[in-house]
C-alpha cells in the first residue's frame, strides 16, 4: 500500500526533503513487514549511498529478522558491531525471549546501548539516523528502535586562535555542541543552569541550545530572545554568525549587539552575570545577549590579573577606541583649517613634510588608510607563510618609498600607522571603527573641526539610541555612580565588585553577601 | 504626515548647521606662506610701508627653515598687507606671528593706528609682542644676525621670553597695550630694540623701553632706568643688583640676585594733597662677591641690607623725578592703582590727573631680605 501513496507524493514533490516527504499525512508510517519498511526508507533516502541498510537473523530464532540503518562515517562502527549485531546475532533468542513482543525484550535485555528508544513517528526516526544514530527494524513490528551510535570526528580542545590569554583557562569551544555545553557544565555546577534545546534552519536542522541560570536570567529577556529565534526561518544555519544576525538589535548599525565568544570562561561568567548564551551547532562561537559596550573592552583576563593593571589595560582599550575613530579625522582639520592651534614649530615641521608633495592632505588619508585595510585583509586572507611577504611590502612600500618619493608627507604616514596599530587593538568592533572613522573624516575634510563634531555627535547619539535586548547599549559608560561603574572604563577590585551589573541581572543583585547592604 | 514633518524639519536645522556656518577655509599647509614678524615704517609715498619677515621651508629630508623680508606700500596696515600677495604669490599666514615691530616715526604716528588691525582682524593674534626700533627704520632689525636661529622673529620672541630674569626690558603685547592705553591719563612702556655690532655681525638687542604717551613716543629709558620702573610697577621677576660698599676703607663690589620683589603701592590723604607710597619688599641672595668681605658677620650683612635698601630707593625717586620733569607722563600705573583702591578720589582727580601727579608727594620705602650669602659648596 505504501509505495504507490510514496509515489505520488514523490512525483508531485521530486526533489523536497524527508520532513515534507511525510509531514502532511499521519498514515505514512512503518508497517509490520520488514520489506516494506526497508524499501519504505530506501525510497526516502533513495541516491544516497552512504546509508547502509544491513540485514541479519537470529541463529537460534529463525523469525527475529532484523535490519539496522545508518549512515557511514557519521557512527561509531565498534559500537554497532559489539553491541548491536553481535548480542542479537549469537545470543539465543528463542530461549531468553519469553513474551511475544520480541522488540521490547532486545531492548530491554539484549542490545547494549547507553540510549535506546523504541519510535513511531518517521520524521523523527529519519532525522535521528541522519544525526548518527542507528535504526533498529524486526519483522513484524511497526515501531523502530533507535539506538545511539554517533560517532564522528572531532576536533581536540585547543586554546582558541582568536583569544589566547597569558593567564587563564586555554580551553576553547569546539565544533561539536555537546562537548561545548558539557565545558560550561564544567564550570558551573548548579542544577539552575538550564540548556533548552531548539532545531533552527528548515534543511540543515541545526541544533541550538539556550543556555541560563535560572534566577538570575530575566525572563523578559528569555522570553524576547526565545520570541526572535522563533521567527527566523531560514534553510540553513552554518555559523552562529547567521543567528547573531538574524536576532540583531538596530539592524542597520555597524555596533555588535549580540556577543560572541571562543572561550567557555567567558561565557560561564557572563551566565553567572544574568546573561543568556546560545550555543549553535557547528560554530565555536557562543552567542550572548544582552551585549552592551563595554563588553567590547572586556577580556577574560582583566578579571584573572590584578586589578590596577587590568584598568590599565582596559583604559588602553577604552582610549585607543576612541582615537582610532577620531585620529586622522582632527589631524585633518587642525593641519588643513585651524593651523593656528598648532605649535609654531610642529607647524613647520609639518609645512617641511608638506612640500613638493602633490596629493592633498584629506585624499592621501583617504587613500592610506585605505591601502592599510587592503593591507589587513591580505593578511587575514592569505596563507601564512605568504603573509610575511604582505609585511614587508607594506612597511616598506608604503612607509618609506612612498615618503621618499614625495608621494605622500610623513605625518599622514604616521597618523595611518598610528590609527592602523589602535584599530587593530579593538577587533571586536572593528567595522564600525572603519565606518565611523571614515565618516568622519569625511566630516573634518569638508567642515574641518566643526564637521568633526557633527559627526562626531551623531556618532555618539546613535550610540546612545540602541538598545540590545531592551537594555541600553551605552549602559554604565556614562555613569560612574555607586555600583555602575567599576566594571567599565576600570576593572574594579573583586572584593569592591559585590554586586552584579543592575539592568541585566535585576532578579538578584548580589554576588558577595557583604554586598547586601548596598544594593539600593 | 507629522513624521515627514519632523524629519524635514531635522533635515533643515541640520543643512542649516552645516551649510551656513565657517570654516570654509581649506588650505593646504604649504599653500601659504607663515609670517613670523612684522616691521612697520612710515613710507615715502603711501603712508605705511609693511615689512614681513616671511618663513623659507625648504622640504626634504633634511628641512631648513630661512626667511626673507618682502616690503610693501599701502594706505593702511591691513591694505599693505593684502598688497603683500602681490609680491610674495602666496597668501600670508599671520596668526603665528610673534612680534611686530614700529619705527620711530610709525610710533610718534600713534602706536594705536599701527596695531588696530591686530587686534581686529580674525587671523591675527593678541599675543604678539610690541617692540620699538631704536634704529632708523624698523625693517632693518630684520637684516641682523642671530646668534642662535635664523629667523630674526623667533630670536626676538625668545631674548623677550627669557628677559624676565633680567628686567631690563619689560613685556608688552597687543593685549596688554590695547588695555593699559585705554586708561585716561596712563602712559604706557615698550620694549626697545637695535641692532648692536659684535663680531662682525649685526645682532639684535632688546634692552631698555620706550615711553609712550598719549599714543605717541615720548622718549627711551635705559636698561637700568627700566629695572628701577619696574620695581613701582611690580614686575620684577628677576635681574641682578650690584652694590658698593667699603670694607676696612677698601671697596668691595657685591652682585645680589633678585628671586621675588613685591610692590604695594597705596595712597593717603585727599585730592589736591596727594602722597603716594611705594613699600618694595625684595628678596635677594649674594651671588658674587669682589673684594673681601665678612659674610658671617651679622653686621656686615646688616650693613650690606642697609646700603642696598638706600641705593634702590634713591634710584626710583631719581626715577620719578626725572620722569616728573622731563615727560610728565604717568608710565608707573599710578592712576590705575588709584582708581582701583580709591576710585572716589580718582573721580575727583582724573580731569587734571597730569598736573595732581606733579604735585604729588612719593615716598619710597624699601625693605630688602638677604636669603643666603649662596654659599659654595
């Protein structure tokens, strides 16, 4: 009975996958016959090789034909052939299985699975073998067993290439969500860490995970988070960059206002903050929300190394964050409209370099800055050993030929160095200090100091106006009163830090008991 | 409908903002050319005759900075100035001038015409420094040699800067002039500067002032006569002083250096009868000693205050007696002293202030404090 009505529907939809295949009729399901059911999967995983359909009997019980499925790499060959087939090959069936539901009693008492579960329902039978477990049919049962057999490939845990510490944990994420969850286990153990799991992508049926600690997360912040994951309906999610996209703040904004991390630490505290992670399949980049600004100058280590050099550091950060975007900007407009605010000497240092020099001030910025981003992304792009050539070219070429020839005046030279080096100091927003640095310099270039501080200005209101999950984006960069600022432009010390930051973690403040008395 | 509104109206406040205000002066540093001084003359035919001391860069690696003078006519200051143009092709750059110097004959025209247009103009500064040519002409300083730069302004900028441990000269700029000429009946003072032949060489020397009154030049004091001023006028910040004195009948010569001086100067009684006092209390320490003296001997050090308390105030009443007779002009700030402690005396008296100040009683109280005898080690 089945083929004809799996025919059909194949001829009407040829090419559309298992989920729709067999979503729209509850009758398509498995019967009682083994032929049927192994053509009845045959046909939906038809022109794919590497499912392997293998059928055996029972020595001693002639009925018990049985046949598993599964798909080659993605199982654990051992575990199929020790536990699987070779119990319910040699064990003698007609002895030990008494009842008449043979499939329960090989589950019970026969296969030896950590994970063994009897199913009905197709879609879930076809995408758990497409997930590496193994499906288990008998002759004359209209149910399957599935019985957990992945095993594929993984990478090792390894300290992450995108943040390495000098001191602190190395472990990083890897590709594979599991180990990734049971990292943050690790670290917290408390049975309020909550993982709920969600397939999102209508093909890839990638697995996410959204992770919290109960009691501390807000549920409003749950609930929006759960809300937008809900609305992407997308075919396929292969980074978790496509989601951070997808349930962005300000959309159009070049700010990040989802967080990302390599690092199990860095997310283990941010959960321990109020914060919810997302962990996606496939990417080792763990998603975070709410993602506020200062985060953006928050590393791992500042909270491991003592405090007043983490503020130093961190001042660092905060410091070269702002004059990377501004630099070449106000050295244009006091070098090309208000040369009276600079020292007579440096004016005529300045007017030295300048001469015989063809290009003006604003283009050869302009065009520095730009060869120094090709310059960036060679390096990103290129292979490594390559990679050292791109230095020299660069530094070379550029620095020296290019002054020397008269090509460009040394103090723009400079300048571009300079702003490169603090560029490349904040990575974590490095689009928007490319976008924001250009605006305005375009500003200063047309307005001079004045057009500096318009853009300048509406750089700093849109910064104001976003919001990442309904928590300010700008929040405690402003404000330095009682609790709110010691973990922003400075790394307060730990003994100091008794409370957690306000907005975010609102359903419980304290974080050392002897912070009580100040919550309010 | 009221979002379009809203936005529109941004959109006007903005373009409103952006196209109707400054700054759209764009130019290239190596557009114009730096002015770093400014002598004013009287000319043959037109009435002014602006001389600027210009800044030669010369690029490169190795970047030279000279300069060279250009001299133009005009009717005014501002219109030589912008007659410059002509001759130099390169539009001048005037807000890093430091000094501007006058002639003799630009000052006896009134100091106020010369520099009205700096303070007027958006580009220039007030900061500039005045000084007066002793010479025949103001542009000549700019022929002299330096002894450490090349560029004549800067030399001057520098010997005014760090006169100041000096006190033969004093500081004048534009600021200053503008609101010490604006007080009725106050002369004021200018630096003077010539040109003084050594080695070969014709280097500049700013020493002594230029008494101005009424706007006009009046006449010069020395360098000596210019500490004893300010002494009244409480701007000594440094110098020397060097005493006489007689030790076992033979005579000794001590240089005192002078570290801080206060100046009270206050007044009694009413109108017509006038006395002014003057209390200066130095600080001074023995710096250098010819002959033989006892500087452990409390008596000798006494002895030493004594005739150094003597020598200045004879010096400054010398000081104001000669002016008294000789200028009658009020260059010691007597009057805005007045008029800030007394002003209801100074209502009564600023009409015929010149004739009150002849008649006017000074007495002159000095106190010297002698720190150390700088004892070497």
């Amino acid at each position: 009975m089945g083929d004809a009505m799996f025919n059909n529907i194949l001829k009407r939809k040829p090419e559309s996958n298992v989920k729709s295949n067999v979503a729209n009729d509850e009758n398509i399901g498995l019967d009682m016959s083994l032929d049927n059911n192994i053509s009845f999967l045959s046909n939906i995983f038809q022109k794919d090789e590497t499912v392997i359909f293998r059928e055996f009997q029972n020595k001693h019980l002639e009925a018990a034909k049985c046949c598993i499925i599964y798909i080659d790499g993605m199982v654990n060959t051992e575990i199929i052939n020790e536990n699987i087939i070779q119990p319910v090959l040699r064990s003698d069936l007609s002895e030990n299985i008494k009842s008449n539901n043979l499939l329960e009693e090989l589950m019970k008492k026969v296969i030896v699975s950590n994970s063994v579960e009897l199913e009905a329902d197709i879609s879930k039978i076809v995408s758990s073998v497409l997930y590496g477990d193994t499906l288990f049919l008998v002759e004359g049962y209209n149910k399957a067993l599935v019985i957990s057999t992945k095993g594929w490939k993984i990478r090792s845990i390894s300290e992450p290439e995108s943040a390495k510490v000098v001191r602190g944990p190395r472990e990083g994420f890897t590709e594979s969500i599991m180990v990734n969850l049971s990292l943050v286990r690790r670290k917290i153990n408390t049975t309020d860490l909550k993982f709920e799991f969600k397939e999102i992508g209508e093909r890839t049926h990638t697995k996410t995970c959204v992770c919290y600690i109960e009691g501390l997360a807000l549920e409003s912040i749950l609930n929006e988070l759960k809300q937008r994951l809900e609305k992407i309906n997308i075919d396929g999610i292969i980074d978790s960059g496509y989601i951070q996209e997808l349930i962005k703040d300000a959309p159009y904004s070049p700010f990040e206002t989802v967080g990302s991390s390599e690092r199990p630490d860095v997310i283990a505290a941010k959960l321990l903050e109020g914060r919810i992670a997302l962990f996606v399949d496939g990417s080792p980049f763990v998603l975070t929300v709410p993602y506020v600004v200062v985060e953006n100058f928050q590393a791992n280590e500042d909270y491991y190394n003592n405090y007043i050099y983490s503020t130093m550091n961190r001042l660092i950060r905060g410091f070269t964050a702002v004059t990377s975007i501004t630099i070449p900007a106000i050295f244009l407009s006091i070098v090309n409209y208000h040369q009276e605010m600079l020292p007579t000497p440096l004016l005529l240092s300045i007017a030295a370099s300048r001469q015989n020099v063809p290009i003006p001030t604003s283009v050869s910025l302009f065009l520095m800055l730009f060869i120094f981003d090709v310059l960036r992304e060679v390096g990103n792009r290129m292979p490594a050993p390559i990679g050292q050539a791109v230095n020299v070219v660069g530094a070379i070429v550029l620095g020296q030929a290019a002054v020397e020839a008269n090509l460009v005046s040394a103090p723009v030279v400079i300048v571009t160095a300079i702003t490169g080096i603090m560029t490349l100091i904040n990575m974590n927003f490095i689009s928007a200090t490319i976008i924001f640095r250009t605006i305005l310099l375009l500003g200063a270039s047309f307005l001079g100091i004045y057009g500096f501080f318009i853009c300048f200005i509406i750089l700093y209101l849109h910064l104001m106006s976003i919001r990442s999950f309904d928590v300010p984006y700008m929040m405690n960069v402003t404000r330095a009163k009682n609790h709110d600022g010691q973990d922003a432009w400075i790394r307060a010390p730990w003994w100091v830090m008794t409370l957690r930051p306000k907005i975010i973690a609102a359903n419980d403040l304290v974080r050392q008991s002897s912070g009580k008395s100040k919550e309010k | 409908m009221k979002k379009i509104k809203i936005i529109f109206l941004v959109l006007m406040v903005l373009m409103n903002s952006i196209f109707a205000a400054g700054c759209w002066n764009y130019k290239e540093v190596d557009q114009f050319s730096i002015v770093a001084g400014v002598a004013v003359d009287i000319g043959k035919n037109s009435k002014y005759e602006l001389t600027a001391e210009l800044i030669q860069i010369s690029g490169g690696k190795e970047a030279k900075t000279t300069s060279k003078t250009v001299t133009v006519e005009g009717k005014t200051i501002f219109d030589a100035a912008r007659n410059m143009i002509s001759i130099s092709g390169k539009k001048l750059y005037w807000s890093h001038a430091k000094v501007i110097i006058l002639s003799k004959e630009a000052a006896n025209n009134g100091v106020k015409n010369a520099i009205e247009w700096y303070t007027r103009d958006s580009e220039t500064r007030e900061s500039v420094y005045v000084l007066i040519s002793k010479g025949e002409t103001a542009k000549e300083i700019f022929d002299g040699q330096g002894t450490t730069e090349s560029i004549m302004s800067f030399i001057l900028q520098d010997i005014i800067k760090n006169q100041m441990s000096l006190s033969k000269s004093s500081v004048t700029d534009i600021l200053k002039y503008s609101i010490e000429s604006q007080q009725k009946g106050a002369s004021t003072i200018i630096p003077a500067v010539s040109l003084k032949l050594m080695n070969d060489k014709m280097v500049p020397e700013v020493i002594g002032t230029a008494i101005i009154k009424n706007d006009k030049l009046a006449g010069f004091l020395n360098g000596e006569e210019t500490k004893d001023l300010s002494f009244i006028r409480n701007e000594v910040k440094g110098g020397v002083l060097v005493e006489e004195m007689q030790v076992n009948n033979l005579p000794a010569i001590i240089t005192l250096e002078i570290f801080n001086s206060k100046t009270k100067v206050s007044f009694s009684a009413e109108a017509e009868d006038l006395v002014i006092n003057i209390d200066i209390d130095t600080t001074v320490a023995i710096d250098e000693v010819e002959g033989t003296v006892d500087l452990s001997d409390e008596k000798e050090i006494n002895r030493l205050k004594q005739i150094t308390e003597n020598t200045i105030k004879e010096r400054i009443e010398t000081l104001i007696i000669k002016i008294k007779s000789e200028y009658d002009a009020d260059i010691f700030c007597f009057g805005i002293k007045l008029w800030q402690n007394n002003p209801q005396v100074w209502k009564s008296v600023k009409n015929n202030w010149e004739d009150v100040l002849s008649n006017a009683e000074v007495n002159v109280k000095t106190n010297v404090h002698i720190k150390n005898s700088a004892i070497v080690s």
